[in-house]
DNA sequence: CGTACCATGCTTTTT
DNA sequence: GCATGGTACG
C-alpha cells in the first residue's frame, strides 16, 4: 500500500486502518468517516498484511451497507490496479478498460471476502453445515429450509396458540408471544431452558408454546430470523470441529455498527474469535484480530434485543481495559465531516442529557453554518404545509439544491400520509423509503412462497399458501380433510397432495386442481438442479395460472400486482447477475427473505425522501425535516415511564439531528389526528434540551424555556400527599422523592396519566436533571 | 366455495 | 381512518 494512500485519513482513522492484530473497539460518532475506516482497513489487510480474503468476515448491519462496502473496496483495489499498470487514475481510463480492471478484481479478491449482516452470513454457514445441527429435543433441519420472515412467524403463533393449544388469543397474544420467543432466543435459551425460568402459569405455557413453535418450525424445515444467528451458536458449542473449521477461516473479523448487536451476535462473535474460549482468557491474537466499530449514542434498536452494554464491555472482554488515554485497544473518531458547527452542537447538547454512554462529543471540521429552525404548527396539516412551503423557497431560490437534497424524518410510518398529500398537491416528487417492504406484498409472498414449496418439501405453509391461489377450486373442506390424512398418517401435507391415489379418494370434486397443483411443483422441484432460478420462476407464474389470472382480473389493482411481480423477475435476474458463483434457487430465496425495503434505493435520487428515524440511520442529506416533536410521539408514548426508553428515544433523536448537513429544520403541532380523533400534543421534552441560542423560530414560546440552572424558589417544604396521576403539577412546584430528595419542577410534558414532570434536584452533584415519569411514586409534592 | 360487508384494533422502530 | 380478519349470505 502507498503512503499517499492513508494521507486520506486522519491520525485517529489511520490509527484504526493500520491496525493489523489483536482487538480494537472504534468508537466512532456520526459522519466521522467511519466507512472510509472500515474499507480501508479490509484493503490494508489484503495489500499491506497479505491477508487472503478468504481470510475476512465483515459484518454490517444493513445489506445495503454491504454492497456499499464490497463496491468501495473494490473502487480502492481498482484505482490502485489503475495507477500501477496504467499509470493513470482509474476514471481516466477507457470504459472497457475500466470493467476488465474490476471484473479481474472481483475475481481475485472481493468474491472472496464475506461482507454482510449477521443473518446474512449466519444463512450461509447454515447453508455449509445446518445438517450436522441437532437440537435437545432431537429437531433437525436440511440445507433446503426456508426462513420465515416476521409475519409468517406470527401467524405460526397464533395458529399453535388457537388450534394447536385451544388457548384463548384474548390472553395470549399472539404479538407479544412470538416478542417472548424471540427474547428467549436472544438469550439463547431453548424452550426448556425458557421453562425453567418462569415462575408462573403464564410463563410456563409461552413456553410450551414456544416448544410447539419450534416443533412446527422443524417439521416446516424453516427456521425464523433468530434461529439464523442462534443455531450456529448452537452447532459451534456442540460441535468443536466445526467451530474450529469457522475460527481457523475467519482471522480477521470487523463488526460494524458494534452497538446494535445482541446477545446471541455476540456469542457468534466470541466463539470465532475465541474458539470457545473465554474472551478475557484469550491471548492468541497471531494473525488474528477483532475490530469492532460503534456508537452507543446512536443505538436505536433495543426493541430488537440490541445491547450498547456489550459496545460498552468491549474493552473488558477483549480490551486492554485501560483508561481511555492509555489504552491500546481504542480508538476515538470524534471529528465530524458531515454538518455544520451549530447542528453538531445541537446533537452534543442533547445527547448529554443521557446517563448512560461513552465520553465523545462531536468536534466540528466545517463553518458555524445556519441556526436550526423550529416551527410550532397548528395541526399536522399545518406542519406538512410549512415543510413542503419552506422546500419550495429552498428549491427556488438556490440553484444548487434539488429535490434529491431533502429528507423528512418523522417518528412513525404513520406520519408520513399528511405529507404525502401536501407534497402531490404542490407537485413536489417523493419517494417513501423503507415503507412496505417489496417482499411483505401479497403477490410477492405467493410467488415466493410457490418457489419455497418447490424447494423444500416439508413447507408446508408455503404449500398451503398456494394450493389455491389462484383459484383451482381446492377450498376449505378439501384442505381439511388433507391436513386431517396428513396428520393422522403422520407424513408430510405434500406426501398426500403428490400422491394421486390419495388425493382422489380424498378431495373428491377438488381432486384435479389439487394434481394440478401437485404436478406444477413436482416438474419444477425437477428441474431444480439443472436450471437456473430465472428460468424457473418464469415457468411457474405461467403454469400456475398466475400471471393469466391477475391480467384477466383487469382492474388497477391488479395491474400493479402484475408489475411487482415483472419487478420480482427482474430481482431474481439482478440476483444471478451479482452472483454467478450461486444461481441457484435456493441461493435467491435466502437472499429475498433477507433483503429490505431499504437495500434497493439508489444513492444518488432527485426525489425528496420520507422515513422513519430508524431507516435514516447511516444516511445524510444537506437539508433535514425533523417533524413530529411531541410528547407522546417522540419520545413515544410506551416510553415516557421508563427513563432508560426514553434515553433510546433520545439517541433517536440525535440520529436524526446529525443526518443534516447543511440545515435543520424541526417541527411540532398542538394537535394531531390519532386513530381518526384530534388530540392535542404538547411540545417535546427534547425541545427543551435543545439550546434555544441555536434555534430560530415561529413564535418565541414554541420552545419551552431552557433548563434553569439558577437557584430554585424556596418554598417552606412540608410533605403532603403522594404523587397521582389527577395531580395538577405545574413548574416551579417544590417535590420531594425518596431517592433524590429535594427538587424543583423544571419542565411538565402532557397532563393527567401521560404526564412526564423534569425535576431539577438540589444538592445533587452531577446530576443535573432528571425525567421522572409521573407513575413514579416515589415523589411527593411540596407545599 | 366465493364474495361482500362489517367490526375491531391499531402506531413505535426492523434484520 | 384504515387495514385486517371474521362472519353471513348467495
């Protein structure tokens, strides 16, 4: 590697690529090039250290964040060919030139590296090795399963919780169940495991329920989005070989995004970094390393079983753990390269309110930039009008921002329709990213799930599925009596549906739709090995009737199913075209239970673009609309009485803030439409942290008065009567609470059971303020 | 067996 | 205010 190479970086981002073995933690705050870090790292490995990519596993948390990584190293590897036998940079060079560089890159050196998401990569271990995985209980699975997206494990659920186990869905419902099964997985426990853990009825039956689920999963040869992680953590600890083999093959591993992961991703981490050993215990770093790069502040997805705890042990558990300036194991990037000065410090004013995080503000690197600009609208119409209004003059008046260059960021997917309305009647062009995933719609999980029959015989939901769709006139009776046969000979629903004998004596008048039906999944099960997935895509939608029905249906609605599923033919192509070591199939139907909404759009857009907070992670744009700030919607209402909630709401928050790069724009109503009501809101308790110097606004009270550091009103302070949810408490009331004593009402967000009261303590050093939610018995008012 | 209409409950966030 | 799912009827 050339020196002129890493004068790119900064002293703390060359400290972190030139790294070569043993553990580093990258503390990396928003826009401080931590991508740059990542690539460039991979591609010293490979120059600098002669890692064989074979040699490196790469985990992201997006697959979009994968293919950018895989194109960027392959663009450094390319430029680099470039100049070493062109003499020239790599733009310069002729088109064909150009693609011969990179196809002979692609081919020695990026096909071989493992970039990808957990589930992603988990999936292809599983592909290698899932047969030689056996569960306590004895469940086993082949290497043709299916994976079960969020819905069909849902269903699942609620299918065993009310035929399976008569049990009522009042009661257990069946959300909430499969969110225990998955937490259960994410600590890793089986349902024994779970049992054993639950000292109540309840508890006990969502673990028999989870027993029976994972029965049904076994019997489906399917497995769920946990299991994907889970079941290598599993087969590594029962099966040392195996574990080895993975250890041995990955020397090199870098875990991006290192505060959104779980449990269980950890586990998966440790064993091959470790082999099995414990990660304080371990000491043989030769030609080996674990480089893990995060951001506590911007960890946003607990809801998900993430833990920033485990960013936060890094240094214990495979650390120096030393003091931050001693030690050799971490890095900070704390000079941001994305926003300007005032909206850097609006996001490290806020983010200080959090108790629990790493040291790191963010340190500017451009201009003071323009004060942020908060409008208080009327109502969520309002709200839409201001932002679209405000686009519009941007849009006009510079001659360099275009439509591409605006974000709307907003709490709930919800949110987004009033906008919507506002942007198509002033004709502003948008684009929703991350709605409705394309794999989540009806036609799409129809045409996948005819293509999961075919390749797995035991999915039986996916057979189901489809049996009928479109109508062969195979209804309800008939398929009861099938599921009846195949349970009672205790052979899989396809074993019967395959056999025409059976099927004629029992579906009766249905008999020829089901061998119909039987026939087209035999003939393309057939063809599996020999053909690839687009040829046997194409044969199914139009033997299965289905195209010719949604044309014959010849209303808009179906025309537009008719294009998503032309769109679907199209992704399995682009499939085979990016991977033409695995057209198989099996290899696409893995890759589209995996993809998201958010994997396919384009860099570079001239659309403006609406999405949650979440799907925003990661993404910048010069002008941001952050809407919706009130209490109850952001910070949610399932999170205003718990203090840890709201600090992950928090860090939401400073998400959206650091996605601006040039502008910030926020937004609040005093009343919004919920579930068809008007409701009123009252403004954030985020507003309140945000400082007012850096804020312009509509109206001079529509940020609520700063934290007041002063000292407080004395008020001769007698006990009275418990805090309660009818309490009117109002600010500069004296309270007292049991832990913290003393204090003076800052701030009180919404009223009645939904109010949240800031209290700004006396005597209590370090502790500025503290949100306490009005449950909070603890407090009593002062009179 | 298929369709049409009615009721319910929902809003966090997603691989 | 809307989407989903269940029921009643043809």
């Amino acid at each position: 590697m050339t020196t002129d190479f890493l004068s790119h970086l900064n002293p703390s981002q060359r400290q972190a690529v030139e790294h070569f073995c043993g553990p580093l933690l990258v503390i990396a705050g928003a826009g401080s090039g931590k991508t740059r870090a990542l690539t460039y790292r991979i591609a010293n490995l490979v120059l600098e250290h002669r890692v064989d990519p074979e040699n490196i596993l790469a985990v992201t948390f997006t697959n979009k964040a994968a293919k950018e990584m895989k194109e960027r190293i392959e663009r450094l590897f390319a430029e680099r060919e470039a100049i070493r036998e062109h003499g020239k940079s790599l733009e310069s060079l002729p088109g064909y030139v150009q693609t011969k560089l990179r196809s002979h890159i692609y081919k020695t050196i990026t096909k071989d590296l493992w970039i990808g998401t957990f589930h992603a990569l988990c999936c292809r271990i599983l592909r290698f090795d899932i047969e030689k995985f056996q569960d306590e209980r004895g469940r086993k699975w082949t290497k043709a399963f299916s994976i079960f997206d969020e819905s069909d494990a849902q269903s699942l659920v609620k299918d065993i919780i009310i035929n399976q186990l008569n049990l009522d869905e009042k009661k257990f419902d069946p959300r909430s169940v499969r969110y225990a099964i998955s937490n259960a997985k994410n600590k890793g426990l089986s349902p024994q495991e779970y049992e054993k853990e639950q000292p109540n009825f309840r508890g006990r039956v969502i673990s028999n329920i989870y027993s029976v689920y994972q029965d049904k999963l076994a019997e489906n040869n399917a497995v769920d989005f946990d299991d994907l992680i889970l079941i290598p953590v599993l087969l590594f600890r029962q099966n040392e070989q195996i574990r080895a083999y993975w250890h041995k093959r990955f020397r090199h591993i870098l875990v991006d995004e290192y505060q959104d992961t779980n449990r269980t991703q950890y586990d998966l981490i440790q064993l091959l970094v470790t082999n099995g050993e414990s990660a304080t215990k371990f000491d043989d770093w030769n030609y080996r390393s674990v480089f893990v790069v995060g951001d506590a502040d911007q960890s946003i997805y607990s809801f998900r079983m993430a833990d920033f705890t485990i960013l936060m042990g890094f240094q214990h558990d495979f650390g120096d753990g030393l003091p931050d300036d001693d030690t050799r194991t971490m890095v900070k990037l704390q000079e941001n390269y994305r926003s300007t000065e005032n909206i850097l410090q609006l996001a490290n004013e806020l983010i200080e309110n959090n108790t629990e995080r790493i040291d790191k503000i963010l340190k500017p690197t451009r201009g003071q930039g323009e004060p942020a600009f908060c409008y208080r609208a009327q109502d969520e119409i309002d709200e839409a009008e201001f932002v679209v209004q405000r686009m519009r003059k941007l849009e006009q008046n510079n001659s360099d921002l275009h439509w591409g260059k605006f974000a709307i960021l907003y709490r709930t997917n919800a949110q987004s329709r009033a906008f919507e309305d506002i942007l198509v009647r002033w004709g502003v062009p948008y684009k929703i990213v991350g709605g409705l995933r394309f794999y989540d719609r009806k036609e799409i999980k129809d045409v996948l799930a005819y293509l999961r029959a075919i390749v797995n015989p035991a999915d039986t939901i996916s057979l189901l599925r489809v049996i009928n769709t479109p109508r062969r006139g195979v209804g309800k009776s008939t398929i009861e009596s099938l599921q009846k046969a195949s349970i009672e000979l205790g052979i899989p629903l396809w074993e019967i549906i395959s056999d025409e004998t059976s099927v004629k004596t029992l579906a009766g008048r249905s008999a020829k739709g089901v061998i119909a039906f039987a026939n087209i999944i035999q003939k393309y099960r057939e063809m599996l090995d020999a053909v690839s997935a687009n040829e046997i895509v194409q044969g199914v939608l139009e033997d299965s009737g289905y195209v010719q029905d949604l044309k014959a249906q010849g209303t808009d609605e179906a025309e537009d199913r008719f294009q998503n599923v032309q769109e679907l033919y199209n992704a399995v192509l682009q499939y085979e075209e990016e991977n033409e070591d695995d057209k198989s199939l099996i290899g696409f139907l893995a890759s589209a239970s995996l993809a998201s909404d958010l994997d396919n759009t384009p860099e570079e857009t001239t659309t403006v673009s609406l999405m949650t907070l979440h799907s925003s992670k990661g993404l910048e744009f010069p002008i941001v609309f952050l809407v919706g700030l009130e209490q109850g919607l952001f910070p949610s209402y399932r999170s205003l009485d718990d203090p840890a909630a709201i600090e992950e709401e928090r860090r939401l928050c400073y998400v959206g803030i650091t996605r601006a790069k040039e502008r910030l724009f926020i937004s609040h109503a005093r009343e919004r439409r919920l579930y068809g009501n008007r409701e009123p809101a009252s403004p954030s308790l985020f507003l309140a942290e945000m400082p007012r110097e850096l804020m312009d606004s509509n109206t001079a009270t529509s940020i609520p008065a700063k934290w007041t550091k002063g000292a407080a009103q004395t008020k001769s302070p007698i006990l009275v009567n418990h805090a309660d949810a009818d309490a009117d408490w109002s600010v500069g009331d004296r309270v007292i609470h049991s832990q913290f004593g003393v204090g003076e009402i800052t701030n009180v967000f919404g009223s009645g059971t939904k109010a949240t009261l800031a209290i700004r303590f006396d005597g209590l050093p370090g502790m500025k303020r503290k949100i306490l939610p009005i449950s909070d018995r603890a407090l009593q008012s002062i009179d």
